[in-house]
C-alpha cells in the first residue's frame, strides 16, 4: 500500500505546493492584512501607555516630548488660572501624548503575545553530553553526563532521544529522526532532520519525535534563536533603520522651524495687541501678548505630531507583519532594504517550477501510435520511483486511460533499475508476462532512458532507429524539455525505437503574473539553475523572468550578484545549503530557509520558518509597505497644518486686527472653540490612523509615478481637505460646552 | 494699449526671450565650467595666484576657498572703506564709519547688496569701481561656483573631488560675466545711462535754484548689478534713477539681466548630470513659480486696492512714471525672485498685497530662479526634500539623479533650509523685543512689515529694500550684516557638504520603480513643498504685517 501512495502523489519538496498557492494573485487581498484593531487592544495596552510617559522614555520621539512638555506648562498655567478652556485644551494636550504612546504599546502588545508563546518553547531541559564521542565511535567510546541546557557550550555534542527537547541550535552530525518544529513555526506536520546535507540543522525548544540524533551545538549560550526571535518580536532592542533616521532629521528640522515661528511670534504680538490697544483681551491675546496655552496650542498643532506619534508604531508594526508570515528578519535594516531591491534571484527549483521535471507528452514515431508508446512508457517506469518516473506513470494514465499497473501485478516481470552508468531503465517481460497463459508475442523488453544510450540499445539488439527520433529529440531539447527515448526488444526482431517522452518543467501557477508585477516594481528577476543555458532559456521564457544564471555554481551566484552591487543594484536572494551561504551574506537581502543548515542561517539577514522561497516577493512588499506607510503619513501631518492655520490664526488675531476674520473661512464659532477643535481633531487623528499604522497602506505592485499619483491625492489632497471637515465638525460639538463659546 | 496689456506683453516678451536664450546660453555656460583648456589671461592669473588649475578639491578644501576669499573680500573692502578720504577719485567724503563699513562690506561680498547709504553722497568713484563692482562679480561668481560644486556632486560618483574654487571663480568671471557686462553697459549707454568720471555739475534750474547733477561710472556697474543678480544701486534710488534706468526698454533690459543666469543654470545641472529633462524640471518649477508671483503682484498693484490709489485712479505712490504700475510691479517681483534687490519703484508704497508679494518671493529661499547659482543650489536642496517624501510615498529609499538621499544628505540638506527663516525670524522678533523697531516710519503693521522686510531682505541675501525705516544704526547695521553674513556662507557650507556627500555615492540605475523627477506631478510636487513650507513658517508673522492690513 505504501508504494501505491508513493506512486499516485507527487509530494512537493519543501511544501512548495502550498507555497505556490499562497502567493498567487488570488489570495493577495489579504496581503496588507495585519490584522484589524480591536478595542480590547486599545485598553489592554493602556497600562503601558501610561508607563511610556516618563520623559525619559519619551525623549526618543522628540515631537512627542516637545508635546508632553507643553501639557506640562498648560496644566501649570490652568491651576494657576483655571477656565474651562485652559483645562480642556490642557486635558486634550496630555490626551494627545497619551494617544502616541497608546500607539506604541498597541503595536509592541502584538510582539509581546507572540513572545509569550516562545518563551513557553524555552523551557529549560537537562541536556544529555556526550564527551569523547567521535563520529562512527561505538557507545563506549565516550562517556554520558546530563547538564542543564542553558550550560551547554558551543561544539559541545549532545543526544537527543524520540521524545526529548532538544537544548540547543545545532548541526545533526550522526542519525535521522522527526522532530515537530511547531513550537517556532507553528506549523504542526513533523519535519525531517537528518546529519549530511542540507537538512541538517536543529533549533532549540524543538521536540524530537522519533528516533536519537546526535548534535553538535553551535549557539553560543544565550543567543539561540529562540532568544533572538523573543528579542525581535518584542522589538526590545529595536534599532532605528537608516530611512527612519533620515526622516527623524527631517521632522526635528521642521519642529524647530515650528517652534520658532511660534516663539518669535510673542514680540510681534505684544506690538500687535499695543498698537490696537483699545481692544478687548481676549483667552488668546492679552496685552502680554498671546497667551501661554494658545502659544502651545499652535505649536502643538503645527509640529508634525501625527507621523511624531505614530513613527516607532509604524517601524514595530512592519516587523511583525514579517513575524505574522513566519519571517524572521535579523534586522529593520534588511527590512528596509527589501523595500529597495532591484534584482531578485530566484532558484529555479522550488521556486519557479514544481520540484521537478514532468512528463508533458508522448511522441510517437512513424508507424507507432501514441498509445502504444504510452503503453510502453507506462511499462518501463512501473518500478521508477524518481520524480521523472511517476510522472510518466500519471501522465499515461490521465492522458491515456491505461490503468495504473503494480509491480506485482505482473509476477514474470524483471524491472531494470535505472543507474548512471546505463542511464536508462525498463522491464523485461517473460512470454507470459501477466501470467494468463498467453505467450503469443514472446519474450519482450522496454527501455527508458537518455536518447545516446537508448540507441546504442537499439543498435545493438540490431534495430535501425530513424531519423525521425532524432529530430523528436532535438525538438525537445529545443524548448528545454528533456526527451526520453523509448524503445521496444521483441524476441526474434530487431529492436526499435517507439518514441520519445517529453520531460519537462512545471512552471507553478501564477508565477507570470508575479514577476510582469515585479517589472511594473523595477524589479529585475533572474532564476538561477544549475540546466544548461538552452534548458534555462526556455523555462525563463516560459515564465516570465527577466534574467537567467545557467549552470550556476556558488561561486557563478557570488559573482553575480557582486557585479549586480557594482551597478549599484540591491541583491535579493534566498538560499538553504552550506554553499549559499557566501552568496547569502553578499546579498543585500538573504532569505535562509529554516529547513537549511546552520551556516546558512546565520549568513542570511532574514530566516523563512516556512522555507517557502516565493515568499522572498511578499517580504519585498512588506519592505515597500513600511517605506509607503511612513511617507504617506508625514505627507497628511504636514498637510494638515494648512486648515489648523485657518483655525488658529484668525482665533488668535482676529480681536485685534477684525480684518483677520476673513481667514476664518470654517466659520467656526468662537476663538476658543476653532482653538481647542485644532487641538482635539490633532489628537483624535493620532488614534483614527493606528489601524493604519499597524495594517500598513495599501500597496499595490505598480510603476512609482502611478503610486505617487495615488498616494499624494489620499495623503496629499486627503491631508488638507480632512483636517477642514473635521474641525468644523468638532466646533458643531464642542461649541455647546460652557465656557467655550 | 491699455496698462494691463501693455503690462502682460511686458511680461510675456520677458518670458520668450528668457525661453529662447536659457539653452544656448546654459549650454555655454556648461562649456565653461566643464570644459578643460585654460585662457592664456587665466593661465596668468593661475600663475599670479599660485594655483595649480589641474588639482581638485574636496568638499572641505572647495569650502575653505570660498570662505578664505571672502573673508579676504569683506577685511579688503572694509578696510577700502574706511581708508576713502585718502584714495583718489574720494571725492572729498568722510571715511566710512565702523559699523558702516562692516554692513557694506559685508553686504557686497555676500552678493546681498543691502544698502544703508545713498551711493551719491557716500561713496566715492573709486570705491564704488574697484571695491564694490568687484564684488559685483567675484560674489557672483562665487554662488554660481558653488552650484556648480553641488551640481558635480550629483554627476559625479565614488570620488571626494568636486573640481577647483578658483578655476571655477576665474572661468565664470572672464568668460561670463566681464564679456557680457562689456556689452551689455555699451547697449545701456545708448539708451541713455551715464558713464563718467565728473564729481558732479552744478546747473541753475528753471526756477533759479541750484542743482548739482551728479555723474559718475554708472553704466559699467549698472550691468553687472542685474547680471550678477547683486542689486546695489549707483545711485540711491536704484533703477528707479534716470541716469541707472532711462527707459521702458532698458527697464526691460534690465529685468532681462538679473533672470537670464538663474533661469539658464538649469540647463547646466540638466547638461552636467546628463539628463537634461532634469534641468528641464528645474527650470518648471522656477518659472512656474516665477509667473505666478509676477502675475499676482500685478494683480494686487493693478486692482489698487486701497484709500489712496482709488482716489487717484492707481497705485503711483512710489512708482515711476515711466514705468507706470505693471512694468514697475513686474521689476519689484523679479528683483526680489531673484536676489537682485535692485529696485525701479518703493515696495513700501505698494499695496498691502502687493508689498507683501516681494517678501513672499525672498521667503521661498531665493529658489524662482534665485540669485546666480543660490537659485539653483537653493532649488535643487527644496527638489531633494521633495524626493525625499516622495520617495518614501512609493516604497524606496529615496534617490534623486541616481544618488540615495540618505540621513546624511537629508542632515545637511535641512540644516540649509533651517539657516534663512531662524535668521529672519529671530531678527524680526529681536528688533521687536529690543525695541530696535522703533526706526521704522510706520506703526501698527505697516511697520512690523517694514521690519519683517528688512531681516527677510538680508538674510536671503537679497537686498532690496522696503524702505520706510532707518537702518544705519549701529544695531541694525550690526544686526543685518550678521544676517547676511550667516544667510550666505552657512547655506554655503551646507551645501558643500551635501555635494560632498553625493559625490561619494555610487550611482543608483533608474528603474521602474524609481520615482521620475522630470514628470509634472514632480514638478507640481516641488512647487508645493516650497509653498507650503514657506506659508508654514512664515503666516504668523505675515498675518501681523500685510494681511493684517490687506484682508
């Protein structure tokens, strides 16, 4: 039963099969998806909210300091000289702050629930240590001591049996065993981790299902992945990343400006008011000039407090939507640079195509009908467990109807394996080969295999294999197929060709629709395989990429991308193996697949628990997204001060100079309700875009010239018009309170 | 012909000429700048100097030059001004007293030409040719320099060297602007602009009355005031001066002059990058904001909004009749879109709106076009904070002409834009706050207008005056020439810096994904960014001068 299984499924290497469809174009709605605010949310992050208004806490986003210090100047005016306004706006001041910091602890509650979940996956285990043990010693060699995980050094060798935790990161060196990842994927189907090859890496907190294997660690205590993932999700040590730091320096720049047309403002009014002295102070302009909480009002509305707010929200939140896709990025910096990669290099295998070759169709020759050569072709891969050969089997089946057929079925068949030095395999088939007595056609033998070696066959057994099989075969290889000749020994008469298989790549669905997306991006795609440049050409075709590497070497991938970065593009790639890794370290982003070795996952800047190498696009868009967000939100801060000019000024001046009344075009009711209106709609707006904060700006794969279109009129014209509409809407309400109007 | 169209053909002959002659004459000047043989005259003046021409500078070094030669400049013409009663052609006038002296020194070497002084009465033949038209060039020739610098920091990659300050100063002052100022005063003197040496010629007038009617050697400066876009007249009352700006077509000329460098450096930035659609860009967005300014202010002046000018059917007061409202209002938005600062008319006598458009022109930064290469380093500083918003807008780290506008980059260039309103604004409210106001003619906003004015003028470096206030007290000339002297060389240094920078970038290729530059919403996008930011920083304070009085 268990070959019948192996036969009829195709199993996808690495879970590419779920992959493909994740990424395809039908399931993109949800990409920007973060998950939507609820309240819940909002209250639990209250406490730590509060806790973030100690300005020692609060002096890494200035403008929101400059804020917190003007509340703290209000509140002493208002005690000092209470009135329904003073408190209101100083009330709305703090709220403002409050609403920021809410932000913050909003977007790092998200990382804090998922580290909780990690830190149960730390538990602290008693490690078995193998000293002596060499690789292939026998068990008494070496001697057994149990020891507390977290004092295992690294190189130290350790035994992990069915059931236990494995203590460490670490390279399997002896043994294969299951072992359910679940805890750091959250992906609960066991994987195989075997010592060799690519697959040999084990992570900490990891439970081994079945089997013993040996580890050799290769953490330095402290600093497993478990640790860095709980630090990363945390954003406990989050560093700011260049493009943050760059807009930082701007909003500081246009605080000052803002500070400064505020502080200057005081002699001139003071002249101002002097001048028209006959008239009548008001809660904003005193013959001391404009007073205190107006002074803090304007400069609070001016100062960009909406992206101020929001910033880190926006930074903390962009990693964990990579979090939320099982992307561990070792830094903001790397996520930031996928947002500016030019060139992507893509594996072939895995990532463009079905792992591996499929038969497509069978081509007879001459005198031969297609059915006779599926019937043949059907026959000689019976016992075929490659890929190649199963595929041969399902294609017969669906394209032909012939009824799948088991080794045992035919007890007088002699199976021919397939081995290099052949390079072909088949079936000998007795006379009576189905065991129902019938030996007409005689004794009769089929082989598959590379065209060269099944014509020396042919020729051998005295056949004359025509022309036409070459041509069959040439046209194959001409679109980067791989055609597999068939042929047929009947006792008695010469050997002949029946007709070839095409072989080929299975370009997995959707892929042409993402990268015609990437070129719309600027980005340049370029698959990479290890087939000759015809095969490779063919296949790029086929799917769309820009770009091929044939016959790729490590070091053809290192090279590349080094001449990429000397054009001054940034290189994108994913990788697995240990021989990635210099490549992976070279990219300007390195995607390592979880399944890959040690090396490879400490070269890379980025870990893919799900090792799905497509994903490589969607943390380009996540990159994109984060850069998007940010731009998008300072656009609508800096817009908004139009309408609070138009709100504030004519409050301010207007008792002095009536003329001034003429900028009041919302028509708001009384100075100190367009005043405390600008202030209230300043820190509501902080907390209507916390969802958009978190979730990101909708992105959309297109030119830049179409994006920035779309995006300055939401956030451009969206930015001035907004802030009219809703401070007019708020002095509607706020003018009933006493003491206001 | 009615006034407004006689005004609009002004204005629109101004705009063709300036769009005929900006590419050849921009590509001139890119032959000048870039090219590699040396004159036999500047080979000479390289030897007198001791400069090797071949060697190239660092951003450091370049900035040291500019700083050591104008420093050298501003203690030279101090010292010039000072010593004058015992320099030939004096005159006999008094040596120049301390705080003066440092303004107009100062004034002159930072191509502001801010001026406390009527020049008849003050200044001698002497001074006026060998100290302050000196300047007239070299000062000009220093800012276009140093866009030049910013300009080879964009087209350059992996490399500190941002070519040589005195090739650069030699080669703009032989092969630009001596030739053209050459001509141009022959052209000037047959429309009717003196050039003398006489110490001036007594005349009885109609009416019996004694006259003397100064002369002197106008021309020659009158050029190279507009050219170099410096603005400090021979004569007090500027171009408005008979003997300065005779007619309608040498008021023509003279506007001419004063936008045809700024607005053809573009070309230059286009040609050196090798993209000239940027240039192309650029030069929208000077000109857009250009027409739009010079249409308003002819709006304002014309509607005459007003007591006075409905009473007498125009806004006159303050204009001359020869020019009558539109060419002098269009004079008052060039000079001041530029940082000439040559006037033809008294802004203070404008209307309310129409006095407040000048200040709004000098509040841009001197960015539409600016003054001789302020305007294009000014510009391109605003076009890379716009790329920078931009950029984010479209999900890259954003990049202008192939160079990443990183921290660094967005570092200085926000410490240029910060340089100008800090000044002016901490000037106003100082003068405020210090009582220093108390010169000006007017109270009430007129006057805080008056005072607003005189920072703005000279910390953009402009020069021009509202008028209306007395400023040749020791704190205000003290206070101004500070103004000045930071308004200049800071964004100077800034900007070196910058190119600097940029110079050591390796290029970025363009993409798909990168944001286009040269596009109309770009070009929109940059024109409100230097609008926006503008109103921002200053509405407060305009609110309390000339809306206060206009609305």
């Amino acid at each position: 039963m268990k070959e019948k299984d192996m036969t009829t499924s195709t199993p996808a290497p690495h879970g590419t099969a779920d992959a493909a469809t994740a990424g395809t174009p039908a399931t993109q709605g949800n990409r920007a998806g973060g998950g939507l605010l609820d309240p819940g949310q909002l209250i639990r992050s209250l406490p730590d909210a509060l806790r973030k208004l100690d300005p020692r806490t609060l002096w890494r986003t200035p403008v929101m300091l400059i804020v917190e210090i003007g509340a703290a100047f209000t509140t002493v005016l208002a005690v000092l000289d209470p009135s329904v306004f003073a408190w209101a706006i100083t009330v709305w001041l703090w709220l403002t702050v409050l609403f920021a910091n809410l932000a913050e602890a909003v977007a790092e509650g998200r990382g804090k629930a998922q580290a909780a979940t990690l830190r149960r996956a730390k538990k602290d285990t008693i490690a078995t240590r193998l000293t002596g043990w060499t690789p292939g010693a026998p068990a008494s060699r070496y001697q057994e001591t149990a020891v507390p995980a977290p004092d295992l050094q690294q190189g130290d060798i350790v035994l992990v049996e069915a059931g236990g935790i494995i203590p460490g990161d670490g390279d399997v060196v002896e043994g294969i065993a299951s072992v359910d990842e679940s805890a750091i994927t959250g992906e609960s189907a066991p994987v195989i981790r075997e010592s060799g090859g690519d697959r040999s890496a084990v992570t900490g907190g990891t439970k081994v299902l079945s089997d013993r294997i040996i580890v050799k660690i290769t953490q330095k205590p402290g600093e497993s992945f478990i640790d860095r993932m709980i630090s990363l999700v945390e954003g406990a040590n989050r560093q700011k990343t260049p493009n943050e730091i760059a807009l930082n320096i701007l909003l500081a720049t246009l605080t000052i400006i803002f500070l400064l047309a505020v502080v200057t403002l005081q002699p001139l009014a003071i002249f101002s008011k002097d001048f028209q002295a006959a008239a009548a102070d008001t809660q904003a302009i005193t013959d001391e000039g404009v007073t205190g909480i107006v002074l803090v009002s304007l400069l609070v509305c001016l100062i960009p407090t909406t992206i101020g707010a929001l910033l880190s929200a926006i930074g903390i939140a962009g990693m964990d939507r990579l979090v939320q896709r099982n992307v561990l990025a070792m830094s903001g910096r790397a996520v930031e640079a996928a947002g500016d990669v030019n060139t992507l290099l893509l594996d072939k295998t895995g990532t463009i195509t079905l792992g591996n070759r499929q038969a497509a169709e069978f081509l007879p020759v001459e005198g031969v009908t297609a059915d006779e050569v599926a019937d043949a072709a059907q026959l000689s891969s019976l016992a075929d467990e490659t890929p190649e050969g199963r595929s041969v089997v399902v294609l017969a089946k669906n394209e032909f109807g012939l009824r799948e057929r088991e080794p045992g079925f035919m007890p007088h068949a002699t199976f021919v394996p397939f081995t290099a030095q052949t390079r072909m395999s088949g079936v000998d088939l007795t006379p009576d080969a189905t065991g129902d007595g019938d030996t007409a056609g005689g004794a009769r033998r089929i082989r598959k295999g590379a065209a060269a070696s099944v014509m020396k066959w042919v020729r051998d057994l005295g056949g004359h294999p025509t022309e036409q099989v070459g041509q069959l075969v040439d046209e194959i290889s001409g679109v980067g197929g791989t055609p597999l000749v068939v042929a047929e020994h009947l006792d008695g008469q010469p050997a002949r060709a029946l007709g070839v298989i095409h072989l080929k790549d299975v370009v997995k669905a959707g892929m042409r629709e993402r990268f015609d997306e990437m070129r719309r991006m600027g980005i340049r795609t370029v698959m990479i395989t290890g087939d000759n440049p015809r095969t490779a050409k063919a296949i790029a075709e086929e799917a769309g990429v820009d770009d091929f590497l044939a016959e790729a070497t490590p070091e053809d991938k290192l090279a590349l991308i080094k001449r990429e970065q000397e054009g001054g593009r940034l290189v994108a790639m994913t990788g697995d193996g240990t021989n990635d890794a210099p490549a992976l370290a070279q990219a300007d982003v390195g995607v390592a697949m979880n399944t890959g070795t040690s090396a490879a996952k400490e070269a890379g800047n980025m870990v893919d628990l799900d090792s799905d190498p497509t994903k490589l696009i969607e943390i380009v868009e996540i990159g994109k997204q984060l850069l998007i967000t940010r731009g998008a939100l300072t656009t609508f801060s800096i817009a908004n001060d139009i309408a609070k000019y138009f709100a504030i000024i004519p409050a301010m001046f207007a008792g002095i100079y009536p003329s001034l009344d003429a900028l009041n075009i919302m028509r708001l009711s009384s100075p100190e309700s367009a005043i405390l209106s600008a202030v209230v709609f300043n820190a509501i707006v902080i907390v209507a875009l916390i969802p958009l904060a978190l979730r990101g700006v909708r992105y959309r794969p297109a030119a830049a010239s179409k994006l920035l279109g779309r995006n300055l009129l939401v956030y451009g014209l969206g930015g001035i018009i907004v802030p009219f509409i809703g401070i007019k809407l708020i002095d509607l309400l706020i003018q009933f309170i006493p003491g206001i109007s | 012909m009615s006034t407004t169209t006689a005004g609009v053909i002004f204005v629109l002959s101004l705009a063709a000429a300036l769009a005929a002659v900006h590419r050849p004459f921009g590509d001139y000047l890119y032959r000048v700048v870039s090219g590699t043989r040396h004159l036999k005259i500047e080979r000479g003046l390289y030897r007198l100097v001791g400069v090797n021409p071949a060697t190239e500078q660092s951003w450091g070094v370049y900035a040291r030059a500019v700083l050591a030669f104008s420093a050298v400049s501003v203690l030279f013409l101090y010292a010039f001004l000072r010593l004058q009663h015992h320099l030939w052609l004096s005159l006999g006038l008094d040596p120049v007293v301390t705080h003066e002296a440092w303004n107009t020194a100062v004034s002159f070497v930072t191509n502001t030409n801010w001026q406390w002084y009527s020049g008849e009465s003050t200044l001698g033949h002497l001074v006026q040719m060998s100290g302050l038209a000196v300047q007239n060039f070299v000062s000009a020739a220093v800012g276009i320099a140093v866009a030049v610098a910013l300009v080879r920091g964009f087209a350059r990659s992996r490399t500190g060297e941002l070519g040589n300050f005195w090739v650069d100063l030699t080669r703009i002052t032989v092969r630009v602007l001596l030739p053209i100022s050459v001509l141009g005063a022959v052209v000037l003197m047959l429309g009717g602009v003196v050039q003398n040496l006489s110490a001036g010629t007594e005349i009885t007038t109609l009416t019996g009355g004694s006259q003397t009617i100064t002369g002197g050697p106008v021309a020659s400066q009158e050029v190279i005031k507009e050219l170099g876009t410096n603005g400090g007249g021979f004569y007090n009352v500027n171009s408005a001066h008979p003997f300065e700006n005779p007619t309608t077509w040498t008021n023509w000329l003279e506007i001419f002059l004063l936008l045809v460098i700024p607005f053809s450096l573009p070309r230059v930035f286009g040609r050196m990058v090798g993209q000239v659609r940027q240039g192309y860009a650029i030069v929208a967005v000077m000109a857009i904001l250009a027409l739009a300014s010079i249409t308003l202010t002819n709006v304002f002046e014309l509607s005459g909004h007003g007591t006075v000018p409905q009473a007498v059917g125009a806004a006159m007061e303050g204009k001359e009749a020869r020019f009558d409202v539109s060419n002098s209002a269009t004079f008052a938005a060039a000079t001041t879109l530029t940082s000439t600062g040559a006037v033809n008319s008294f802004h203070d006598s404008y209307t309310s709106l129409g006095g407040m458009m000048p200040m709004v022109n000098m509040m841009f930064g001197e960015v539409a076009p600016g003054g001789v290469g302020a305007g294009l380093y000014g510009l391109l500083v605003l076009a890379l904070i716009t790329v920078f918003v931009a950029g984010l807008m479209v999900g890259r780290t954003p990049e202008y002409v192939g160079k990443k506008i990183g921290a660094r980059e967005i570092q200085f260039a926000s410490l240029y834009f910060l340089v100008t309103p800090v000044l002016v604004l901490i000037g106003t409210a100082a003068a405020f706050a210090t009582g220093n106001n108390s010169t000006a003619l007017n109270v009430g906003p007129h006057g805080l207008s008056e005072v607003l004015y005189a920072f703005t003028s000279a910390s953009n470096n402009n020069g021009s005056a509202f008028a209306g206030i007395t400023v040749s007290t020791p704190w205000w000339n003290t206070a101004l020439g500070l103004c000045m002297l930071l308004g200049r060389f800071l964004p100077i240094i800034f900007v070196l810096a910058l190119a600097g920078s940029l110079a050591r970038q390796h290029p970025v290729p363009a993409s798909e994904g990168t944001l286009p530059t040269h596009r109309p919403l770009f070009v929109g996008m940059v024109v409100g960014v230097t609008v926006i930011l503008v109103a921002l920083t200053f509405l407060p304070a305009l609110a309390l001068g000339p809306l206060a009085e206009g609305l």
